[in-house]
C-alpha cells in the first residue's frame, strides 16, 4: 500500500482528534499524526483525491506533499 503525505494544519491535540474521527469513518487506512510537525501520513490504495478531501472535513487546511 502507498504511503501519503499530507500537511494539515493542526495547532492542538483537538486538531489532530478531529483527523483521527474522520480518517477512521474512511476505514481500510492505516495512519500516523505528527502533531508537532504538522504532518499525517495515510497508508490506503484510496485515491489521493479522496484522502485530501476526507481530511479537509476536519475543517483544516490540507496540504498533499507526496508519497513516502
């Protein structure tokens, strides 16, 4: 499975729940959040389209910055 990279911008530990709620109503993904650095990485043969747009309802703005 690909691994993404996207960079949200999280300021608290609220921010980075928020991911979290939304990544796991996507199911089959497997994820990490870097809060410190502002970083999510997402393993899923999910298109990137869909990722971005999931992450993007935690009302962040979202950034892909490329396959690990």
């Amino acid at each position: 499975m690909p691994k993404h990279e996207f960079q949200v911008e999280m300021t608290c530990e609220g921010c980075s729940n928020a991911v979290t709620r939304v990544l796991n109503k996507l199911g089959d993904v497997q994820f990490q959040i870097d809060l410190e650095k502002k970083l999510v990485w997402i393993e899923s043969d999910k298109d990137v389209q869909v990722l971005q747009e999931t992450l993007q309802k935690c009302g962040k703005k979202v950034t892909y910055v490329g396959t690990v």
